[in-house]
C-alpha cells in the first residue's frame, strides 16, 4: 500500500494484493519418490535411537556385572588381607621365641603387604566401576549408592534355561538391521527421483492479484488472474541429470552393501555370544572343583603349619593357589552373565517392529 500527494494534487492511495500457486503433474513419480525416500530416513533415525537405547542397556548391564564381580573379588581379597595379617602377628612372635626362622618372618610380612596391595588395586576397581555406572545412568555415585549397597558381591543369575541356536529371522528384531534396511529403501528412492528429473516436468501454474487506487475521495478497484501450464525440458544439462543418477545408484549399491555387512555382523555377534555362554557354562562346573578342591588343600597345608608339621613355603604356595582358583571362579561366572547380556544384545534386546511406532 502506498500514499502521495503533491502540491495542487488530491492525495491518493494505491494497494495490492497478490496470490499465487504452483502445482506439479508427478508423471514420472519423483515427487512420490522424494516422499518415500524422506518417510524411510525418518524411520531409520527412530530405529538408530532404539539402538543406541539398547547399547545403553547393555553396557549398564555389562558394567555392574563388572561391578559385583569386583565386590566378590574384593571380599575374598580383604579376607585373605585378614587372614595374613594374623599370621604376620604370629609369625613374628614365633620367630621372637626361636620357633621360626628369620626368613620365614620375612616371608609372612611380604605375603601380608602382597595381600594389602592386591585389595587395594580391587579396591580402586570397584570405585572405578561405580563411577562408571553414574556416568551411563547419569546420576551421581552418591545417589547410586543406596541402590548398589543392597546385593553388593552377588552377581546376578540369569534364568535358568538353554539355547541351542537363534532363527535367522529373530535378526530382523534388531533395530540397527531394520535401520540399514529403511535406508536402502530410501536410496532406492533416490533412485527414481534421480530417474524422474531425467523426464520433462509439467507444472501448472496460477496467480489472483486485487488491486485498488483511491484520488481524492474516489476509489476504484480491479482483479486480475492467471492461469496455464508450462514444460520443462531437461535437454541441455551438461550430463548434470545423468550424473546425479549415477550418483543415486552407487549410494544404493552402497546401502546394500551397508545392509549385507549388517545382517553378517549380526549373525556373527549372536554365534559368538553362543559360542562364549556355552563355554562359560560348561567352565564353571569344572572352575567351581577347583576352587574348592585348592581351597581345602590350603586349609590341610595351614593346619599343617599351625602344629609344625608344615613350612609357611608350603602354605603361601597353596596359599597362592587357592586365591587363582577362586578368582577364576569368579571370573568364569562373570563370563557367563555377561555371555547373556551380549545373546541379548545381539538378538535385539527385546525390541520389536512395533516398538518403532512408539
């Protein structure tokens, strides 16, 4: 809208008003493309967050199991600190009186200051690992601490069942599969939008204008409009079209590819994870026998010593030996849980087709 007057004129006001509109025929269904190929990027973002939510869970998983392991191992080192320490006092009280010689006191102080060093490197680890699981549930170690003080040194117990293998198709669950695939169905998307713009387009186009002039005190008004079709023709391009469809079709042998070394990588996690939980189980068994066969040998060789039937050599070795078993115990259990958390994992966490809808 615009206003004017001069000198000897009646002033005078002008306004316009314009509209216009542009539709395009999709002959060729490029446009159809472009939505397709927008819709399945959509999709495969939502399905890349269901993934990443599980990778979450599953690193929380793995780093408390971590967690209790280290408990138990600290427990079992602190008791072994304990039980030294006795036997420092007491051997240096037996070498005092002459019972022992000098270099068995040096003997029972160096395993007491090996079994302090050792509880405090576990320690250190434990604390490390708490400090790890704040970060991935982002709260602090002192709010987790209520939570973690109530089954600290007790590793979870997966339910007891068996699984021999895993249908092929149960990897279709996994949303990083199913993300790959929406994005080789967008790139072949891009595909025929690429193909499509190779082809004239036909848009027809239409516009409505008002326009309305005031002088000095009378006003008149008027409507115009438009409305027609026009052609393109994409003839000179400088091989510009046929190159961007050149472009598309590697970008779709590329997802295709992207989704092979998926579904591969997917297999190959599930196997392994398989391959190490019936490893673990049929370990444990075997690493449950030594631990307490070791053990009871170390209690005959300490009883042995206590009546001096036996050299403190003999009982630091089995000493020694008993602490490897038990921490192979633990090790091999901590395997075993985390065998089912990376099965888990591996098959999709429990995710489901209709978990992307959410």
């Amino acid at each position: 809208m615009t206003s004017c007057a001069t000198a000897g004129e009646p002033p005078s006001t002008q306004a316009a008003v314009d509209a216009q509109a542009q539709w395009e025929i999709d002959l060729f269904g490029g446009t159809r493309a472009q939505v397709a190929a927008a819709d399945a990027r959509a999709e495969s973002a939502a399905l890349a967050w269901h993934g990443a939510r599980i990778s979450l869970a599953a690193e929380v998983a793995q780093t408390y199991v971590s967690l209790r392991s280290c408990e138990a191992q600290l427990a079992v080192l602190q008791e072994d600190v304990a039980s030294q320490n006795k036997i420092d006092e007491l051997t240096r009280e037996k070498v005092r009186v002459g019972f022992e010689a000098p270099a068995n006191g040096h003997l029972a102080r160096a395993a007491a200051a090996d079994a302090r060093n050792r509880a405090t490197a576990t320690q250190a680890d434990c604390a490390a690992l708490v400090q790890a699981l704040a970060v991935l549930t982002a709260q602090s170690a002192q709010a987790l601490a209520p939570q973690l003080a109530q089954r600290t040194a007790t590793l979870p117990q997966p339910k007891a069942f068996s699984v021999l293998a895993v249908p092929a198709q149960v990897l279709a669950q996994r949303p990083d599969v199913s993300a790959a695939e929406r994005d080789l169905v967008a790139a072949a998307a891009d595909v025929g939008v690429a193909d499509a713009a190779r082809y004239p387009r036909i848009t027809i186009g239409g516009s409505l204008g008002l326009g309305l002039l005031r002088v000095g005190g009378q006003s008149s008004d008027g409507l115009n409009w438009g409305f027609g079709p026009q052609l393109s023709l994409p003839i000179f391009d400088g091989g510009a079209r046929a190159a961007q469809q050149d472009a598309a079709r590697a970008r779709y042998d590329a997802a295709r590819s992207g989704l092979d070394a998926k579904l591969r990588s997917a297999a190959f996690e599930v196997e392994e994870a398989l391959i190490r939980l019936s490893a673990a189980e049929r370990r444990e068994a075997d690493a449950q026998a030594a631990a307490q066969g070791f053990k009871d040998f170390f209690n005959a060789a300490e009883a042995r010593w206590r009546v001096g039937a036996g050299s403190l050599i003999e009982r630091e070795d089995a000493r020694r030996t008993a602490l490897t078993a038990q921490s192979g115990l633990l090790t091999v259990q901590r395997e075993r849980v985390a065998a089912w958390i990376t099965l888990y994992r591996s098959v999709g966490g429990g995710w489901s087709s209709a978990d992307a809808l959410q």
